[in-house]
C-alpha cells in the first residue's frame, strides 16, 4: 500500500511540475476545455431553469367528442361518465358541453352574434371534452381517439396531436443539441490531451528512456502522463462552472425586464452540484484516457 501510495504521489508531483514548465501551453489548454464545456453546462442550466415555468403551463391533450343530433344531453352525459370509468388512468377531467352552451358562448363574440342571430335552429350538437393527464403520451392519445370514434352516438372525434409532436420534436431537438455539443466537448478534450501529451513524450523521451533502462515499468512510464491529463480536465471543469455562472448572471440582468413583463420570476441558475460535479469527473476521465492513448503511440522509441 505504501508502495501503491507513493508511486501515485510521485507521479503526481511529476504531472504538476511539467505543467508549470509550460504555463503559456497549459493556461491555453484549460482555457479552450473550458470555454468548449461551459457551451453544454450554459444549455443545461437555461434547461433546469425553464423547468419550474412550464410545469405552469397547460400542455395536457384535449379530445373533443361531438355528439350525433339524434344524442340527448342526458344520453351525453351517461357516455361522459362511462368514458371516464373504463379510462381513469388516462384522464384528467371530462365536461359536458350541450348545444345551449355552445351557442351562447358563439354568440357572446362579437364576430359570431350577428351571423348566428340568422339561424332558424341551434346547430350546434352535444360535445364531451375530455382533458387527459400526463401520463397520456401521444400514441396513448391516438389510440383512446379512436377508441371513442367507433361510439355509437359520436359523430365527430377532434384531437389536434400536432403539438404533441411539436413538444416532442423540440424536446428531442435539445436532447439532440446536448449530446451533439457534449460529442464536441469530448472531441476538443482528446484533441488538445493528446496533442499535449504527444510534446511532452516527445520533450521527456530521454527520461523515460533511462527510466526504461534502470526497470522502469509501463504502468509508471505512464501514470504521470494520465495524471497530466486528469489534472487538465480538473482545472478546465472548474474554470467552465465559473464562466457558466458569470454567462448566467449577464444573461440574468438581460432578461429580468422581460420576465417581469410577463409577472413570472424567472432567473437562470447553475444546474445542480450533482450534475456539476459529474461533468467535471467525466472530462478527466476523458483527459486521462486521452493521455494514455497518446503516450502509448508516442513513447515507444
């Protein structure tokens, strides 16, 4: 264990004093990681910070069922509590709307009043609209649409899906953008990782020659190399939670106008510790592998 430990402690001490050989190199580094990572953090914290504003926000589908002319309002009614008994699981709330109802609410437009005054009959005919809750996707919803077409006294089944599949486009599209910026993130780490490990192999190939000559194993060839990296994902995770926080308050003074126009307090926040602390072990676990891929393919001389 001692030996496991001070092995460790010597590679370390060797990782930090080649990084300060080379401050200008190692600055740009972490730099560059770090603007590159704080793009998805800065996604991800606008993301958790919309959350609470939409869950006030009425985005449960609507199903319309418009009764046959020969339906009675009392006959609607049965079917509307029928409806909501064989599909609990499904539905938020069902409301009967009669053709009274519907006509007076047509006429208190200004656009309908006069057209509808024309008419020698309401016809308008008996409708259920059927609120279903969150549990209801969107195949759920088509599939209960066309349950309820095959009733005999419906006539006429309305259920607008388009938005759900807008939502669900625009969900999908930012999960896209996440993992493409994240693709990109992993992308510009093992670039500049390896790059950078490749120069110090190359600086330090008369050490690990001798190294190599006096018994030197791989595994300790290697390890200051994977700490080099490790070290470099550290610094630039850290560095990209503070350039997140100093996007976030800018963005904060920008938009406070704009939400209290709207009567919501809505301000942007860093996403949660968790979440912040697992991107930064991700990026040097990414370095480290990236350094040791490089100095496998550059220190065999």
């Amino acid at each position: 264990m001692k030996t496991w430990l001070r092995h460790h402690s010597y590679a370390l001490r060797i990782a930090l004093r080649r990084l300060s050989l080379t401050p200008f190199s190692t600055i740009s580094n972490i730099t560059v990681i770090a603007f590159v990572l704080a793009l998805p953090l800065l996604a991800s914290a606008v993301l958790s910070s919309l959350e609470p504003v939409t869950r006030t926000v009425s985005v449960n589908p609507v199903i319309t069922l418009f009764m046959k002319d020969v339906a009675s309002i009392e006959e609607t009614q049965t079917l509307a509590q029928e409806i909501e008994s064989n599909a609990a699981d499904s539905i938020q709330k069902v409301e009967v709307l009669s053709k009274t109802q519907a006509l007076d609410s047509l006429k208190s437009s200004e656009t309908w009043s006069e057209s509808l005054q024309a008419l020698p009959r309401n016809p308008l005919p008996h409708s259920i609209i059927i609120s279903l809750n969150d549990t209801a996707d969107t195949q759920r919803a088509n599939e209960l649409a066309e349950q309820w077409s095959t009733l005999e006294l419906v006539d006429i089944v309305q259920f607008d899906s388009d938005w759900v599949k807008k939502l669900e486009g625009i969900i999908y599209f930012f999960k896209v953008v996440l993992g493409i910026l994240a693709a990109g993130v992993a992308a510009v780490v093992i670039a500049t990782v390896f790059n950078t490990v490749r120069m110090q192999a190359l600086v330090q190939r008369d050490e690990i020659a001798v190294a190599r000559l006096v018994g030197a194993t791989e595994s300790f060839v290697q390890r200051p190399f994977l700490y080099l990296g490790a070290i470099t994902g550290l610094c630039a995770g850290l560095l990209s939670i503070v350039l997140t926080a100093i996007a976030l308050r800018m963005m904060n003074g920008a938009i406070q106008v704009l939400s209290e126009s709207y009567g919501e307090s809505f301000v942007l926040r860093l996403p949660e510790s968790f979440w912040l602390v697992f991107a930064i072990v991700i990026v040097m676990l990414v370095a480290a592998l990236a350094a040791r891929w490089s100095v496998t393919r550059h220190s065999t001389f």
